[in-house]
C-alpha cells in the first residue's frame, strides 16, 4: 500500500472524515503533518498545493485534494487502485 501523507488540523471535521475513510479503505497509517501546530508547514502545504485548506492528502506522490475530492474519487472507485502498490 503506498503511503498516505496528509496536512490536518486538532479540530477538523473534514480531517477526521478523510482519516476515518482511508481506514475504511485499508490505510493502516497516516503521517500527518499539523498546520495548526508548525506554520510554516501550512506555508509548505499551500506552496505545494495551491490550497489552504486541511485536509490536502496525499497517496503517494498523488496530490487527491480534500475530504470531498477523496470522497468523490472513492465513488468513482478510484481510491482502492491509487492506494495500492
């Protein structure tokens, strides 16, 4: 399973929801990386993406976007193939 990387906050509802989907999905571990906590992380992260909204999540080198783009890629049942190997 590639890696899943993703920008959070402590009191997202949408960070939450993407984590508890991935889960869903087989993801055993998540690096987060707390905007909240390090600014220059979320500096980082909108740098990177062009958004500056939590959470951004990345599977690999694959930038998915936020809760709903991961939603609607799972839907379009995406997710299970870009998180594999």
């Amino acid at each position: 399973m590639k890696p899943v990387r993703m920008y959070t906050t402590q009191v997202c509802p949408y960070c939450l929801r993407a984590k508890a989907l991935l889960k869903q999905r087989g993801v055993e571990a998540i690096e987060e990386i707390r905007v909240d906590m390090n600014p220059a992380e979320r500096d980082r992260m909108i740098e990177a993406t062009g958004r500056r909204t939590v959470p951004q999540i990345y599977i690999g080198d694959t930038h998915v976007g936020g809760f709903d783009d991961l939603a609607a890629l799972d839907q379009r049942g995406g997710l299970v193939p870009l998180l594999a190997d």
